[in-house]
C-alpha cells in the first residue's frame, strides 16, 4: 500500500454513497474505487492510498467496473459488497453477442473525443450522445487536433448546430494550456469518462490535462502512443482534483437497451409524432405526415430522421434477441425441472 493525501471526497465520494453504509459498517470497512480491473485482480484507491487486491473469491466479480465504490472490510482482501451506482455506462458487447458489457460506473460527464480532421462523423456522435442520456450523464463533445486543420473554429459552429444545447469544445489535446478550458468538468471528485476512435488523442488529453494541474498518482501508461495503444479502461486521479477514466478506442458503439436514450437526443424528431393526420402513419408515403411535411419544410433534417430510424431498428432487434434468450432460458429452466423430476421418479422406484 503506497501513502499519500487522498480523501474521498477526491476520489468521487459523494452523500448518494454514504447513505448505502451503516455505521456498524463503516467500524468494520472502509470504502475504496475501482481503478483498474484484472482478471481477478483489481486495484483500488481509498484514503489509504491505492492497493492492488485480489478478490477471485468475491461472488459479484463478474460485475464490477471501473469506477465502482467497493465496500472493502479491514482485515480481508474480499470486498463485503459493490455499493449501489450513480450511473452506469453499458454497451453491447462486441460481436454477435447481445451480452451488456459494463463501460464504467459512477460518472458524472462524458467526454465524446473525437478528431476535426479525419474522424468527425455525425452518426458515431449521436451514438455516444444516446448513450449519455441513457446513463444521464452530461455529454461534452471534445474535437481534437485543431492545430492540423486550417479553421477549428468552423467545426465547433457545425456541431453546434447539430447538437444544440450541447457544450463543445476544441483543443490541441497535446498542449496545457490548450485543455485548459476542459477544467470546468474536473472540479475536484468529479469523474469523467473519455470515449472515441482509437488515435484520436484521449489520453494524450489526459496527460495534457495532468500536467496542467499536477499529476500525482502514475498518470502515464508506459502504452500511451500509436495505434490502440489503450488496452484497457482504466481510472486517473489529478491533483486538482478531477479523475478520469481512460477507455481503449471504439470503432462503432453499439448500444444496448436505450430507448430513453434515443427518445432524448432525437427530441426534434420525436417531437412529430402524434402530429399526423392518421394515427398509424408509417412516415413513408402518407398524406399528412407531420414528419415528410418537416422534412420537406427544412425544419427537421433528413439525415436525423434515418440515423433515428437506424438506431430505433437496431433496438428492435436487441429486444428480439434478448426476448428469445429469455424464452429459450425458460423452456431450458422447465425442460430441467421435468427432467429432475423423472430421475426422482426413478430413484422411487
Ligand atoms: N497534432 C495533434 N496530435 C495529437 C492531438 N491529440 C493526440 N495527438 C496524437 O495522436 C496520437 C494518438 O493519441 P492517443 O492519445 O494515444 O489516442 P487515444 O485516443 O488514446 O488512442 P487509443 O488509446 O488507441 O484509443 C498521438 O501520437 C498523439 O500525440 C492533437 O490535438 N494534435
Ligand atoms: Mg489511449
């Protein structure tokens, strides 16, 4: 265990997590975060500095994240429990697999990282902005490398207006002073989660933020340049205050279950519905569709109303799938029961 001033406060202890505990608890354990997550390893932070534990033996295991508060006892490696969270960030795994994979916990701004020159897409935007409001996290769009591109200035204007009411920012992510007005999210204890392409400059961001306010614990991963050169997600504390979690390069987010978090970033398509003249308008051909008339009016962009079809398709099926599974676990769980039976039948016999 290594000794420096670290309180809870700094590292993201709010009242939401103090009222979990009780104080016969709190004689017994003490509460530690989430930083880094091994195979069934972790390590952890808490007043008494960072730890690295083994917790194979802990029944939650496979649930955990980085960002999580561990209730941890004194005298044993085993956390007695994960305390209920704030927020979570969850995707679909990758693949073909509908399985949820667990982002990061307890966030409070989500830093949507992406470059001015090459990597800018709307679509992969609005992606990470569903995943946000699903989670209620505050969404921050963060366009780096404006030094490589003649006008910065006009990139901001575009994605504001596409993304009204959302604060943007641009910055050469390798410079200190250039950063510097990203320090308005990392008041002290604040947690902020870095999602975007690989190479698109999320840790040079943080170490750039670091230096900025003084790096204390080892804010550099020996992994910090080239191609995916983050493995994997992991949690940073600055002095100043602020911790962020670094996260490996996404290509594409695929969602999970995120209804709520479509109906509210496509509030201005959502906002048609109900508005036209037949009540089970299909919004393809039919006369006195409000959503054709906005579309045709200029009031409601094209490229919105099928990037929000695209994503309300893609629930359809992750609902689908996920009902199936449900129902297959069924008839497996039932087709167990009989068979149990049958064998105690046998044995009667
Ligand atoms: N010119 C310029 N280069 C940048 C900027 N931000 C990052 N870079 C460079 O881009 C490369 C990739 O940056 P990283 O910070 O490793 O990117 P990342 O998003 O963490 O990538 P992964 O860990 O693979 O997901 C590095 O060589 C950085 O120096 C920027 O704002 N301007
Ligand atoms: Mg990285």
């Amino acid at each position: 265990m290594s000794h420096m001033e670290i309180t809870n406060r700094q590292l993201g202890w709010k009242p939401f997590f103090q009222n979990q505990i009780t104080l016969d608890e709190l004689d017994i354990c003490f509460p530690a975060r989430i930083s880094k997550i091994y195979r069934t390893r972790v390590v952890i932070w808490s007043e008494s500095g960072k730890q690295d534990v083994d917790i194979g033996l802990f029944s939650e295991i496979r649930n955990i994240a980085v960002g999580d508060w561990l209730l941890m006892p004194h005298n044993d490696e085993r956390p007695l429990r994960i305390l209920e969270r704030q927020s979570e960030l969850r995707r679909k795994a990758a693949g073909n697999r509908v399985e949820r994979q667990l982002i990061a916990s307890n966030v409070d701004t989500l830093f949507i990282v992406t470059s001015c020159n090459q990597d800018f897409n709307e679509s992969r935007i609005e992606r990470f902005l569903v995943l946000a409001a699903e989670a209620n996290i505050r969404p921050v769009i963060v366009l780096t490398k404006a030094d490589l591109v003649d006008d910065p200035e006009q990139f901001k204007t575009t994605a504001k207006e596409l993304y009204q009411n959302i604060d943007i920012e641009y910055v050469d992510a390798r410079t200190p002073d250039s950063v510097e007005p990203l320090k308005r999210w990392c008041g002290e204890g604040e947690t902020v989660v870095l999602v975007g392409s690989s190479g698109v400059g999320k840790s040079t961001l943080i170490n750039s933020l670091a230096d900025a306010q003084q790096k204390t614990l080892n804010i550099r991963e020996d992994d910090d340049k080239g191609r995916h050169a983050t493995t994997s997600r992991s949690l940073h504390l600055l002095k100043g205050g602020g911790l962020f979690i670094d996260t490996p390069g996404i290509r594409e987010l695929q969602l999970t279950e995120s209804e709520k978090g479509i109906e509210d970033t496509f509030d201005d398509v959502v906002r048609y519905f109900g508005q036209c003249k037949f009540r089970n308008c299909q919004h393809t051909v039919e006369q006195g569709c409000a959503i054709l008339a906005a579309i045709d009016a200029k009031e409601l962009d094209i490229r919105r109303w099928h990037s929000y079809l695209k994503l309300q398709e893609e629930q359809k099926n992750i609902n689908k799938t996920l009902a199936e599974r449900r129902d297959a676990d069924h008839k497996l769980g039932k087709f167990y029961k009989s068979e149990k039976k049958l064998v105690k039948r046998r044995k009667k016999r």
